[in-house]
C-alpha cells in the first residue's frame, strides 16, 4: 500500500510497529533518530512519517517542524505517535506541522484509519 518513514529509537516499539504496518500491507523504513530520519525521509520520499516525540538529541517536534518546513520534504503527512498524551503535546506537534497526533499504545484499527485518512486512501 505504502512506504512508511517510522522514526522510532525504542528497538521494541520499532518492531511492534513495523508488525502492525506490514501485516496491513505497508512497506517500512525505520530510523532510530530524528537527525538520520531526516535524511532518510530526504533521500527515500516515504508516503508517510510516523514520528515518536522522545528521541536522542532533536527530538521529534523538532523533527517534525524540520520536515514541515523542508520543500523536499513539506508535502510528505506526518503522524506522530508518542507516550506524551496531554492536550499541550498534541497542540504543539500539530502546530509544528504534523497532520494527526496518537498516543502509545495506539489500537492498531485506529492507527490504521488515521493512516488511511492521510493517505487519502
């Protein structure tokens, strides 16, 4: 269906994810940081980002403002999908740019939709 940028530095969250994604017929790129994220999402123009907030050095706002602001890459929607669950976090990843805001665990029928619904599919 589609290529899935996911930007993940927790090895268990990563693999969960990249299950889910694939059992749905997804195709995954996975990064472990923000800093290599951006460069992968440069490089291999993923459909979408799923963005974790809590990253080593940049973290995932800051990644995610990154891409929003990046011509290469402003077009590309990204999720983001974190532990940080308060009003404030979702308010601030979506005024940095990204497209629909979920919190850890996510179900995987809501994830789905929500990819769904930014793929336009």
């Amino acid at each position: 269906m589609a290529r899935i940028l996911l930007i993940e530095d927790s090895p268990t969250d990563t693999a969960v994810l990249t299950q889910l994604l694939e059992r749905n017929g997804h195709d995954v790129l996975a990064s472990g940081s923000a800093e290599d994220g951006i460069d992968v999402c440069r490089r291999e123009q993923p459909d979408l980002v799923l963005m974790d907030v809590i990253l080593p050095g940049m973290n995932g706002f800051q990644a995610t403002r990154a891409l929003s602001r990046d011509d290469e890459t402003k077009a590309i929607p990204v999720l983001i999908v974190s532990t940080k669950g308060m009003e404030t976090d979702k308010a601030w990843g979506l005024r940095q740019g990204a497209k629909d805001y979920i919190v850890k665990p996510p179900r995987e029928d809501e994830l789905i939709a929500r990819i769904n619904a930014l793929l336009g599919s």
